[in-house]
C-alpha cells in the first residue's frame, strides 16, 4: 500500500516534474507531443531518394562485379540458368520484364515463383485497397474533423480522432469494399497456386524423382519397424495396392555425432594452417597451439588447461575420427531398425491415392504421409517418438512465450521514446535543449532513425526462433521454416503490434486506478475511446515506417552486408580456401524471415486502413518496389536451399485472412466509438470477421487437397500386381532414403597451393584423405595395398607428385564454386545441387528402382565419384544402380560389390572390397594414379562392361567401361593415357566405346 500512494504522490504532484516523474506521465501519454508533419516527408524523401540513388549505383557496379550480382549465371546448368544479361547499365530490367511465372519456375524453383507471386498479390491489394481508402475515407474525415483551435497538425485531421458523433456509414461501406477485394485476390491466387502446383507435379524434376512416388511412415511398431513390416501395414489399409518397395530405417549410434566432429575438426584445422601459412616465405617464429577438445577421449590424459601444438593435435585427431567413423559404419547391424522407414511405388499417382486415403488413419499407429527429398528430412528428429516429439514442442512453446514477455518491457520503450523523441527530451533536460533549437533536423532523424532502429533490433529475432525451432521435434527443414514463419508472425503481431499499440492504454488505466480507486468503472467505461485515440496517434509512425520499408528493399539489391563481409575477409583475415570458395557461391535466400516481413507489414496496413488512409499507398510503393527487386534477386543471385514445391501458401494465407479479421476488430473499434449511441454501425461490421472465416473453410475444402496431392483417386491395380515383389529392389531406397552419415563422404583439409612445398616441412604424421567413404579395412584391400598406397599424382605435370596425402591443395585458379558445386559438402548450404543439373532425386524414367543424376564427371565439377550398389535385377553385363548420395558421378556394374557391405550390399555381392586409407576419391588438386578405382571385380578377370552410356562431357563411363571408374588404365588401354577432352584420342576413343 505504501508503494501505490507513492505512485499516487508522485502523479498528483503540482510542483515541476523530475525525470522520474515525467516517464510515469509518458507511460500514461507517450504521445502527447509530436513532430508528425516533418518525419512523414523525411521518410519520404528519404526512402526514395536512397532507393533510387542505390538502384542507379546497383546499374552502375553490376556489369563488374558479376561474383556478387549473378553468381547464378554462371554456376546454374542450361535447363536452370536465368536468362542472359547484358553489360550494359540498365542490362539488367529488360529479363525482369520479359520472364514469365512459369519460367521462374524452370530457373528458380516453385518457391521463387511462389514467393513473386505472393508479393505480387500484396502489391495489388493495397493498390487497390489504396485508391478505394483514399477516395472514400480521406474526404469524409478531412471534412468531419473539427479543428477549432486551428493548431490541429493535418496528419491527424486524416484521421477519425475528432469526429465525435457524425455517422460514420463511409467506414462501415469501406470496410466491407476492403473485404471484398482481399477475398477476391485471395481466391484468385488460390486458383493459380493449384494451377502452378499441377505444372509442378508434371514438371520433369518431379516426375523423374524418387521422393515423388515415396511415402513416409512414422511412429512405426517395433514389430513393424522392418521391410516387411511396414508392407504389411499398407497392405492391410489399401489391400489392392500394387508391391511397394520398402526400407526401414537402420540405427546409425553415435555415427552423425562423429562425422560433425570430423567436419569441424577439419575447418579449425584448415584455419589454423591459413593463419600459419599466410605467407609462407615468413613463417611466425611461435607454431600455433590449441586446447584438446573436449569429446575427445583421451581429453584427460592432457594437462588441465595446457594448450597443445595445434597442427599435430588436430591431425592426429582427425586421424582418429575417421578410424571411428570407418568403424562404426563397418560394424552397422541391420537388425537395429528405428520406428520409420520409407516404401516407394511404380507410378506416382498410386503413392499419392495412398497418402491421401491415410491422410487421417493411423494403421496400427503410425502415421503415412508423402515422402520429403532426401535433403529436406531432419534426421536427429525422425526417431522421435510422439510423446517426445510433443514434450519438445511445449518446452519451445515455453521459451517463446518467456522470450515475447520479456520483449514486452523493449517494446514499451521504443513506443514511447523512438516514435516521439520529444518524449525523450521530457527526461533528458540537455537533450531537450538541442530538440528545441534544431526542431526540422530531429523531426528528420525521427522519420530515418527510429523506423531503422526498430528494424535493427528485430533484426536477430529470425535467428533465435530457427535455433528454437530445430529443437522442436520437426522431421523436415521445410516444415521447420514454415513453423518459424507462424511463430515470428505470432511474435511480431502480439509484442510488435499489439503490445506496441495498447501499452500506453493500459498504463494508463492503470495510473488512473492509482490515482483514484473509487473511479476504475468509469476509467474502464472510457478504455475504448482511450485506446482509440492512442491507434489514431500512433498512425503516423507506422506511416514513416512502411516508407522506410523501401530502403531495406534497395539494401538487399545491392548486398551491402556481402560486399563488406567478403572484403573484410579477404583483407583483414586469413581464409581457408574452404571459405574463399564458399564466400563465391550463391547464398541461400531466407524464404521464412521475408515471409514474415511481407505478412507483418501487411497486418499493420490492414489494421490501420480505416484509422489512417495514407498507410495502404505507403505499403503499396513498398511492394511496388520491391517486387522488382526481389525478383532480380531470385534470378540471379540467391538460390533456394531447400525446395518445398510451393508448400509455403496455406501458412501464408491464413495469417493474411488472419491480419483481415484483425482489421476488422480496429472497424469494429472505431464505428463503437465514434458511431451512434444504439451502435448500429458496430453491429453491421460484426459479420466481417465471420466473412473470413467461412471464406477460409472455403478455401481449404475445395483447393488444399488438389494442391497437396498429384492424385486423390483410389487406384486398384490387378491382382497380378503382388507378383512383381522382388526384395532387392528395395535396396535402391535405402540408399536414397538411408540417414546420410552412412554414405556421406568425409571432407578433407583443404590447404592453398602456395603453401604446398612448406606443407611437408611443418606437418608430422599422415593422414588419410577422408574420402574412402566406405572401405571397412584401412591398411589393404584383399592384397593388393602395393598398388593403392601410391602417392597422388599431379594432374598437370605427370610423374610429379600432387601433394601431401590427407590433405588437398587447391590452386589460386580453382578459388571458385563452380570446380567444387556438385560436391555435398558445398551444394547443400547453396541450394543443395537442385540449380547444377544434378537433383539428388532424379531417377531413369520408367525405372523408379534405379537413377543416375546425369553429375559431371570429377575431371570437371571437382566432386567425388561415389560408387553405388549394384542393381541385381536387371538382365545384362551393365545393370544399373540406385545412388547413396547426391554425389554420384559413377555406378557399379555386375559383378562389382558395393565397398559399403552390410547392411546394404545385397547378398549376392560377397564380403566388400576395402580401400587403403591412402586412397584419394575425387581429389582436386589433381588427378590420382588409382583416383577412382573400382574395389577389385568378383568376376572372371577377362569379363569386360560393354555398356555405351557415358556420363555428360565423354568424361567417364557408367558402369565402368574400358577405363574403369576413374580412368584407371584396364588391360584393353593399359598404355593410354588420362581422358583429356583437348586430346584428339579422347574422342577416338569415345567411338570405339560405342561400338560396343
């Protein structure tokens, strides 16, 4: 009680405000001086004038820097490439212009194309909305307004605040015209969103992947957790179903946890080495030195606290990680099988019926939906049970509920100082001098700074909520980052806008409590017409901050952030040859953070079209612009990581009719106030928000089940059907659909090839390269480990040796993505290969149990060739083969064993052929004497692979041919030297081949 007559001390005062007391006053009226009429000019001119002024130095350093501006010119295959551009200023508006929806779809993917014409539906609503609101609403409350004083500022005569009872019938009419045009986009794009769907479905991509035809069962039985299981669940659903090939999911341990350790162990390594080989003539007098790793287990053998040498540590223990990794992939028991696995279909049609007639079953408990891609499963969360999974989600739901209240006390402050910096001269006496003297510089610096502040402090928010969300339990990326869509969404509006606009309110009803208790019925009485003035006040800044919108629009165009990230790494650091190549590949683009953005900025436009008109043109040039940008930005310089078909549109839609109801509130709100006294106007806007809602059923009735499924009809194939079970054909799938650390190749230190001839003066010990993947025995392979144990040989100067084994050392002239974009390694971070002609889940038309990429041989792209296992079922010497990873530029022909062994090596194949840890795959730094060798054949030796096909470029041949896997001489051409594409023998050679 002493505290709140405290309060009430300090309210009721009459002697001049301390600063203590001057923010109670601004926590109950942080709007009760402005400098409006200024900041809204400012923000205009300032908006435009940037945006236009980066535009036109955009024309201008474009033509040069093509690294930074269209790296996906040059590193997207034909079929994807976006179309060409030319040197000239202005080159680059005519292809914005000229390419279609559905050519963004061919060169940048459904979710591009999705995400256009999302913006695109943002920018005609509010065109639309923007000349109907003006028309109607700014000359009724222009004309309504009374300004008797004649000190009213005109910005707030656009608004209803002092329109006190006059009908206001023009509001009710603009609300339901403001409706109507929502719905009317809204459906319209719904429609066509099916109809990209349908071109996407019969897209090539599509029709020839794996995952298109696959289903995912989860929450699997322990007794059904097996090949035959999981048949015998669908088979007991939709008996009438055709075979269906299956895969279980295998228990890989602590195998993932390794690999991660691997991978960066060898980036610490690899920035040890730049920092130290800098400039190799002058080497630091101090070797580097580095504390052991805590995973490591020999961590307490170690002096407590005592850094070790950093160059013998991390090689040693990289050692060591890939002896474990070998091990454990060796020692794999196909019998462990965890509670979900896959089972694919002939024809894409039947695996959709499927899906779609289980969508609400649960046979025996698990749950059947449409396979993700393989890059697109989070597979730490797919073992998840759904009691776990559920627990995850509370605790995240948890911390995000703790996260959006404490942001609540930031977000009071930002309302109360950065709309009004008057405000923050009532406390801060020396600033209020300089308010004073230089009124139109801070009515400028309101309009620029406090939008872009606010920005800036939102700016981390995305980061916090995908870190969140990882731990939520969700089995794919595309999943995760349309939760994190909603959850900033739920974020934004609550603590953004909600919070933001009400906190001056409800202090405010809370100081009047405390000064008179007795009055808290009528405080409470008078809290909507409070409220209403506070929305009418707080308009403007909303206004300047959509203007300000533009300016980040133009930043994102000129990659600002990467041009200064890329110099400052270039100049002040020493970066490995790892992150100069990657810093050259295209980014990914944030599809869920500007999701957010376009949603919020059009929630508030919405929210504020019937209290200030000006706020629908002002979101109108927003999206008028950047549209464009955008659009540019999406062709030529970022990619999509994680392709989701276009999945983003329910998530989008309904929290766009959910921004409409919200509007309707703030009608509802307005015509209560400052209606009649029986409120007939606030009764005729109440069926608006039940409008939305049965449009919205609508909507998913008639659309979502079209959208999601290629087919929904129930497909009886003849009985005949169940003849076609042939078990190894399921052994495809469990490569394609099996958890990544079984096959994923390790990555090998990369060292710059100016620092090769000291190399071998600072490094003690030996390395194996990291890219025998799969070989179980690490010192020989069945005898023959004389001939593997040689060292790599250099691909330009024969007979010289290419380096130190372990390592692989990387010219200055192979500093680019484009040698290194089909590697795993560097496509998953940049679009995870979709965008270079090689999806990793394209298979032979007509053959769902077998595929082949079309990958460029290593000789060009740089990547590993990985071997694959064999395909048992098809007739003739050269049968094909499903590959383990997106990395395939070879498969394995009859007669060959899979290196991989158990559990996927079909009987038949024999025990695997092991390789020496010496033994290089795909090296870079040049061409290996045995660089790809094939494990030893289990055939006749005098067997020889007639197969014609060859792999893209002439360079290798599918399924081993005359030269083997990595033009490793064979008896028929022991003399011949390396496939040079230069050399007139290359295509001599590449005749005799097809003769076969």
């Amino acid at each position: 009680m002493d505290a709140w007559n405290h309060v009430r001390h300090l309210v009721l005062r009459d002697d001049p405000l301390t600063p203590a007391q001057e923010l109670l006053e601004l926590l109950q009226n942080p709007f009760k001086q402005t400098l409006t009429d200024g900041a809204i000019w400012s923000a205009l001119g300032t908006s435009v004038g940037f945006t236009a002024f980066i535009a036109i130095a955009f024309s201008f350093v474009r033509p040069y820097n093509s690294v930074v501006y269209a790296p996906k010119l040059k590193h997207a295959d034909e079929e994807h490439a976006p179309p060409p551009i030319g040197k000239g200023y202005l080159a680059w508006l005519p292809p914005l212009w000229k390419t279609t929806e559905k050519e963004m779809i061919s060169h940048a993917g459904m979710d591009a194309a999705l995400f256009l014409r999302f913006t695109r539906m943002c920018r005609n609503i509010f065109l639309t909305l923007g000349v109907v609101g003006c028309c109607i609403l700014l000359p009724v409350y222009y004309t309504l307004n009374s300004d008797k004083t004649g000190n009213q500022q005109w910005f707030m005569r656009l608004t209803p605040s002092n329109v006190n009872d006059q009908p206001l019938w023009a509001l009710v009419v603009a609300a339901y015209s403001f409706n109507l045009i929502i719905i009317g986009y809204l459906w319209w794009n719904y429609r066509r969103v099916l109809q990209l769907r349908r071109i996407y479905f019969e897209s090539k991509e599509y029709q020839q992947s794996l995952s298109a035809r696959t289903l995912m069962l989860n929450d699997l039985p322990k007794k059904n957790a097996n090949d035959e299981g999981i048949a015998r669940i669908i088979d007991d659903v939709v008996p009438h179903a055709s075979f269906a090939r299956t895969a279980a999911a295998r228990n890989v341990r602590d195998l993932p946890d390794l690999i991660s350790q691997h991978g960066h162990t060898v980036r610490k390594l690899e920035k040890v080495l730049a920092k130290y080989l800098r400039d190799p003539q002058n080497l630091p007098a101090a070797r580097p030195l580095c504390h052991p790793s805590k995973k490591d287990p020999s961590y307490s053998t170690y002096p407590k606290g005592q850094k070790v040498d950093a160059i013998e540590y991390l090689t040693q223990r990289i050692r060591e990680l890939e002896i474990e990794v070998k091990e454990a992939r060796a020692n794999i028991d196909k019998r462990s099988t965890l509670s979900y696995g896959f089972a694919s279909y002939d024809d894409i049609s039947e695996a959709h019926s499927i899906a779609y007639a289980l969508r609400k079953k649960k046979p025996k408990g698990a749950t059947i939906v449409l396979a993700p891609r393989p890059n697109d499963i989070i597979w730490d969360n797919m073992p998840l049970t759904p009691a776990n999974r559920s627990w995850k989600r509370i605790f995240i739901n948890f911390w995000i509920a703790i996260l959006t209240l404490i942001w609540i006390a930031p977000s009071a402050m930002i309302a109360i100082f950065l709309v009004n910096l008057s405000n923050l001269g009532l406390v801060w006496p020396a600033f209020q001098t300089q308010l004073s003297g230089n009124t139109g510089f801070w009515s400028i610096v309101q309009g620029v700074a406090s939008p872009a502040i606010l920005s800036l402090v939102y700016l981390v928010l995305p980061i916090i909520f995908r870190r969140l969300s990882i731990r939520a339990g969700d089995r794919t990326k595309t999943g995760r980052e349309r939760h994190v869509v909603g959850k900033l969404y739920a974020f934004f509006v609550f603590n953004n806008l909600i919070v933001f606009c009400l906190f001056s309110t409800i202090w405010n009803l809370i100081s009047s409590v405390a000064k008179s208790p007795q009055s808290a019925l009528d405080t409470l009485s008078n809290f909507g017409t409070t409220l209403f003035i506070s929305l009418c006040t707080i308009s403007s800044f909303w206004v300047t901050w959509l203007l300000q919108r533009n300016l980040g629009a133009a930043i994102d165009l000129a990659q600002l952030w990467t041009l200064i990230y890329s110099f400052f790494m270039r100049k002040f650091s020493s970066p490995t040859p790892r992150e100069m190549i990657e810093l050259t590949a295209p980014p990914a683009f944030d599809y869920a953070s500007y999701y957010n953005y376009f949603l919020f900025y059009s929630t508030v436009a919405l929210c504020f079209a019937g209290l200030q008109p000006l706020v629908l043109p002002a979101a109108a040039l927003y999206f008028s612009i950047d549209v464009w940008l955008k659009k540019y930005l999406l062709l030529y310089i970022f990619v999509t990581k994680t392709e989701s078909g276009g999945m983003f549109w329910r998530v989008l839609f309904n929290r766009f009719v959910f921004g409409t109801i919200l509007s309707n509130l703030v009608i509802f709100l307005t015509v209560w106030v400052h209606g009649d006294g029986i409120h007939t106007m606030a009764f005729a806007s109440v069926p608006l928000p039940f409008i939305m809602i049965f449009f919205k059923i609508y909507c998913a009735k008639t659309f979502d089940a079209k959208i999601h499924f290629y087919s929904t009809r129930n497909i009886h194939k003849h009985p005949e059907g169940a003849m076609q079970k042939d078990p190894l054909r399921s052994v495809g799938l469990a490569h394609r659909f099996g958890h990544p650390a079984l096959y994923k190749p390790l990555i090998t230190p990369m060292v710059h090839a100016k620092a090769q001839n000291i190399l071998a003066s600072i490094y003690k010990g030996r390395l194996s390269d990291g890219r025998e993947a799969y070989s179980g025995d690490t010192m020989s392979t069945s005898g023959y480990s004389d001939a593997y144990v040689m060292n790599p040989m250099n691909a330009g100067k024969p007979g010289k040796v290419a380096g130190l084994p372990g390592f692989e050392i990387v010219p200055e002239s192979r500093l680019d993505f484009e040698y290194y974009k089909t590697r795993s390694e560097f496509a998953a971070e940049h679009g995870g290969g979709d965008i270079f002609g090689r999806s990793n889940d394209v298979l032979r038309p007509g053959t769902p149990g077998s595929m082949w990429n079309g990958s460029d041989p290593p000789s060009r792209s740089g990547s590993p060739t990985i071997p694959t296992i064999p395909r048992m079922d098809s007739p003739g010497p050269a049968s094909r083969a499903l590959s383990p990873s997106s990395d395939i530029g070879v498969t394995y022909p009859g007669g060959y064993t899979h290196p991989l062994g158990s559990p996927y090596a079909p009987p038949e194949a024999g025990p695997g052929r092991s390789r020496s840890p010496f033994y290089s795959l795909g090296n870079d730094s040049g061409s290996n004497l045995v660089g790809n060798a094939a494990a030893m054949p289990m055939a006749t030796p005098g067997t020889r692979d007639r197969s014609p096909l060859r792999a893209p470029g002439g360079a290798g041949m599918l399924g081993g041919g005359p030269r083997g896997y990595g033009g490793l001489p064979q008896e028929e051409d022991a003399g011949s030297t390396e496939h040079d594409p230069m050399q007139y023998n290359y295509f001599r050679e590449a005749r005799h081949s097809r003769r076969y």
